[in-house]
C-alpha cells in the first residue's frame, strides 16, 4: 500500500468572514426592521381601541 497525501484545498478565510459580516448585518437590520413594524402596527391597533375619556 502506498502512503498518498491529500493535499487540502486552501480557503481563503477574510473572504469567509467578509461573507459572514455581511450576512450578519444583513440579518439584524431585518430583525430590526421586523421588531419595529410589529411596535408600530401594535400601538396603532392600541390606540384604535382606545376610547376617549371626556
């Protein structure tokens, strides 16, 4: 049996972790924007109920 050496291929990780950064924020800025809609339509739900005491 020969022995063979498998040779790995090289990654080129700052691309990786450019990638990663950028999905990352891509990610929060939608949770943001997601958390924010869910407040807006929920106040605006909230003050249509609302009755005015006077």
């Amino acid at each position: 049996m020969t022995q063979e050496t498998i040779e790995r291929p090289k990654y080129d990780t700052e691309a990786f972790r450019k990638a990663r950064s950028g999905r990352n924020i891509a990610l929060g800025l939608g949770l943001v924007a997601f958390v924010v809609i869910v407040f807006i339509v929920t106040v605006i739900r909230m003050g249509a109920n609302a009755t005015p005491h006077f």
